[in-house]
C-alpha cells in the first residue's frame, strides 16, 4: 500500500482549480474508485485489513479481531484479544476487549 500523506491544492487562479480538478479526477478513478472495488466482500476488506499499517489504532487492532472472527479465522481472533488482555500497558482497553470478546462468543 502507498503511504499514506496529506495532499493539499492552492487555488489561487481559475487554472489553478481547473488544474486541481483534473488531478482529483485521477486520483478518484486511478486510485481511490479501484481501492473501494476490492472491498466488496467481507474477505476483500480482511483482504486490506491484513496490513499492519492499518492496524496503529487500538479501535483498528479490535476491528481487525471481529473481521478475522467473521471470516472464520476465530482461534486467531482469540488470539488478538488474549494478547490484548494479557498486555498491562493496554489495561484501559481490557473492559472493551472483553466485551468485544463476549459478543463474538454469542455469534454463529
């Protein structure tokens, strides 16, 4: 995946936006409309998901836990959300991960 950046446009002039315009337009249909296609199903999005670079956040690691448990993948889900629990520098979390972790348990 590119890395992701901030990108910014100056419009100063009418060519300026005209200019941007056609650069959004790129982006759009070349990078941004073919990143959503791939995430049709719920394999697609694991499939994106499968990247640590998108897993920083603590909400991401434990959305990343109930898509694996969605897809089938439950021994490693547990997996996430025991190594959560058993991680003292991520106690503020352990009342969530349980209860992302009872849920799950009452799912089919």
């Amino acid at each position: 995946m590119d890395s992701v950046r901030d990108i910014w446009w100056v419009l100063g002039t009418p060519a300026d936006v005209e200019r941007t315009g056609i650069e959004i337009q790129d982006i759009l249909l070349n990078k941004c409309i073919p990143f959503l296609s791939k995430q049709d199903s719920l394999g697609g999005i694991v499939a994106v998901a499968d990247d640590p670079a998108l897993r920083r956040m603590p909400v991401e690691q434990l959305s990343y836990a109930i898509l694996k448990h969605l897809t089938g993948a439950r021994a490693e889900a547990r997996q996430i959300l025991d190594a959560w629990l058993a991680d003292e520098k991520r106690q503020a979390w352990h009342d969530c991960v349980r209860g992302v972790r009872e849920r799950l348990a009452c799912m089919p």
